[in-house]
C-alpha cells in the first residue's frame, strides 16, 4: 500500500470536519468529471455525493483497502453503471406498460371518452412518485414477472415483493382515480394470463 493510500485511509478513519473537507476538495471535480464519461453531470454529482456518504458508514472498513484512489473511481464508475442499467430497464417497463395501455385500450371502446395521453401521464406521474422499491417491484409485476422472479432478481424474499406490491397497489389507489386503477388491474391480470 503507498504512503499516500495509508494517509487517505487513516484520514477517513479518523473522519473529522477538517477530514471531509480534504478528501471532498482533493477527488470530488475529478470524480465528478470521470462519472460524466458516463452519465450527466446531475447523475455524477449524485453518484460521487452518495460515495461520500458511503465512505463515512463504512469508514472503519476502508484499512482492507489496498489502493484508496482506485476504489473512489470504481465506485464511481460502477455507480454509474448501474445507474444507466436501471434507467434501460425503468425505460422498458415504461414501454410496455405504454405498448398493454394501447392495446387495452383498442379492445375497450368504453376508455375513448377519456383522454389517452391525459391517462398516460396521470399513471406514469403517480408510479414515478412511488418509493423506489415499490416502484421496482411494481414495475417488474407489470413486466408479468412472478413474485417468485421478482423476488430473485432484486434479492429479496418473495414476501417482501408481496408487501411492496400491496403498497405500490395502496399508494396508487390514493392518487389515482377509480378508472385507472381498474386499468391498472386489468393489465396486471392480463400479464399473469400471458
């Protein structure tokens, strides 16, 4: 380990204001900058600000690290990485939550004295204010995903994806109008049917 890594590590251990001040002033642009090779510039200051975060929880950990510097820019990059993995996949829930709506929608004459977009965006507005979770597991239940699948892909027990899915249901229930929610449960009968 350089002399250097071991400073930056006993700096973080110790974790005072002045601490913060040093390591913030010393990687924060540089970090920032290498996260927008990636994403946009709001995106990687999240990214870096939530890695400063990070390192004061597991400051008791980082003497295991051997390379400080190298482990702030994996982070990042991983950070951002993911980042853009999860907004693919945001974007394609999106799409076929848009490509169901459609198709219920030409089957169902009922819905055209109602405004279509109006419809889209009062949906897609109340599930982007669900808690990120919630929002995950809703979304991957719209997919047609079981809770069993939902329950591997996120890492968590196939209960937990049963409370979130409720809640999502329960929260949606509060911001949306009766008719679209019963869209809402047509189409997530209609993908455990498919």
């Amino acid at each position: 380990m350089s002399e250097k890594s071991d400073i930056e590590i006993a700096i973080i251990c110790q974790w005072d204001n002045q601490a913060i001040e040093l390591l913030y002033d010393k990687y924060y642009r540089a970090l920032v900058s290498y996260g927008c090779q990636f994403v946009e510039m709001t995106i990687a200051e999240d990214i870096v600000q939530d890695l400063f975060s990070v390192l004061w929880e597991r400051r008791p950990f980082f003497n295991s690290i051997s390379k400080f510097s190298a482990y702030l820019y994996n982070t990042v990059h991983n950070s951002a990485l993911n980042h853009l993995r999860h907004q693919t996949v945001h974007n394609n829930y999106r799409q076929s939550i848009v490509d169901n709506l459609q198709e219920f929608m030409l089957v169902d004459d009922t819905l055209d004295i109602f405004n279509k977009e109006e419809i889209y965006r009062q949906l897609f507005a109340a599930i982007d204010e669900l808690p990120p979770r919630q929002k995950e597991v809703f979304l991957l239940c719209m997919e047609g995903k079981k809770n069993r699948e939902i329950a591997e892909q996120l890492d968590i027990s196939a209960e937990t994806v049963k409370v979130q899915k409720r809640r999502a249901i329960a929260r949606l229930r509060d911001k949306l109008s009766p008719m679209l929610i019963e869209i809402i449960l047509v189409l997530i009968r209609k993908s455990f049917d498919a």
